[in-house]
C-alpha cells in the first residue's frame, strides 16, 4: 500500500479534502465512497482507520490519495515532511544520489511487458490448440450423427434428393444449434472465469492486474468459431457425398 500526500492545488492529482483510493484498490477489495479501511504498517502494527471521500483513476497501484499535512499529522510527521516529486520532466537540478526511486511509464508497465514477452508466444500457441480441439470435437459430434443416419441419407438420395438438399437436412440443423452455443458461451465464459480469475489474483498477487476483454476480442473469438465450424462442415459434406445409394438396401430383407 502507497499513501500519497497530495499538495493542495497540485498540478498532477485534483483531489478534495478526504481519502480517496486508487481506482486499483475500489477494484480489488471492491471498496466504495464511504467505506471504512483499515491500514497497519508493515513492521509496528500501528493501526490506522479511515472513511473513503471517493475513487481517482490510477490503475497502476495499490494506493491512497489524500491531502499532504493531513497525511503528515495522521503518521505523526513534520508539517512540511515529503519524500517525492511529481514531474513531467525528468528532474535534472538535483544531485542523483538524492534520487532513491523514479517511477515513470517503464517502470509502472514492466509487468506487462515481462508477461507479454515471457507468455506472448504461450498465449498463441495456447489459442491454437483450442481451435484444434474445437475442430476435433465438432467433427466428431457431426462424423457420429452423419454415421448413424449413413441407411436413411442413402434413402434419400434414392428418393432423388440432391447432395446439397440432403446435407441441408443434417448440417443446417447442426449449424444452427453450434452457431447458438458459439454466441451463448463465449461471454458465459467470461462471466465465469472473470471471477476466477480475480480471486486468484487478490491471492497471489500484491498489486492488482484487472482482467478486461475487449469487444474486438469477443468478435474475434465468435469469427475463429465460427471458422473452424464452416471448415468442419465442408468436410463432413464431402462425407455426405460419398454415401452410396446401396447402403439404403443392406439392412433389406
């Protein structure tokens, strides 16, 4: 947990008088305006209470945004006691040595950019071998329906049914309940795994990293989906076409 001391009237951070938690925080222990938290420091257990004035929009940590000299009164320091700067510019009329931390944009992304280089490449491999399995599963849901109506789709073919209208009677039907499935799971699973997810995270993790999808995200998922299902289609009515009309006659007595 960060504590900020905001100066007032600061250039960087517009906040009133109050507590206001970072918009990482309300997400990860779902805190809203006017709830009570309790801190502890690290090493005293020294305890502290206060009552949430309101969220700001900072997403890159855990952190407490209130009003410097309340700040400094509340951890008994002195009056004009602060440990940072903001700045747009890199500070260059002090002495480095005075300079413990600087947190910039690359400091504040490294997380991501460790995870996108060290997971990036899984993630696609990963989303491949979904499609993958995505593929086999359909084909052999379709493959085991085509099997075993093989007699009555040779019958068919005898009544003087083309291929194209005998595979409109069993892939149609199919494609119809498979497209439905597609739109249907595809944000029920991110309904499901969303908190799954943030559980995990609330263990595991000191700061907070929000799960979030984009709808570009969900519209390529449905596309791959529905894909994959025209390619397992085109197959299955290949498949079609090879039954012959003799199989209609073998079960005859």
């Amino acid at each position: 947990m960060t504590v900020y001391g905001v100066k007032k009237n600061s250039r960087y951070i517009s906040i009133n008088d109050g507590v206001y938690v970072s918009s990482a925080y309300a997400d990860k222990y779902q805190i809203h305006k006017g709830d009570i938290i309790h801190l502890k420091t690290e090493y005293t257990n020294k305890k502290y209470t206060l009552k949430v004035s309101g969220e700001y929009n900072y997403p890159c940590a855990i952190a407490i945004f209130m009003n410097q000299k309340k700040m400094n009164q509340l951890f008994d320091l002195d009056d004009d006691y602060f440990s940072g700067y903001f700045s747009k510019n890199p500070i260059t009329d002090m002495n480095e040595k005075y300079i413990g931390t600087t947190i910039d944009y690359d400091s504040l992304s490294k997380v991501s950019r460790q995870l996108n280089v060290s997971m990036g490449s899984m993630a696609y491999l990963l989303c491949g071998i979904a499609v993958i399995m995505f593929i086999v599963l359909i084909y052999l849901l379709t493959k085991t329906i085509i099997e075993k109506n093989a007699q009555s789709i040779s019958m068919t073919k005898i009544l003087g049914y083309t291929n194209h209208e005998v595979s409109s009677i069993y892939i149609v039907s199919t494609s119809i309940i498979v497209s439905l499935f597609i739109l249907l799971t595809v944000p029920l699973d991110y309904a499901i795994l969303k908190p799954i997810f943030e559980a995990m995270m609330k263990e595991e993790m000191a700061g907070w990293m929000p799960l979030t999808v984009s709808n570009l995200t969900f519209l390529k998922t449905i596309i791959i989906g529905f894909i994959s299902y025209f390619i397992v289609m085109l197959i299955e009515y290949q498949k079609i076409k090879k039954i012959p009309m003799q199989d209609a006659l073998k079960n005859v007595e």
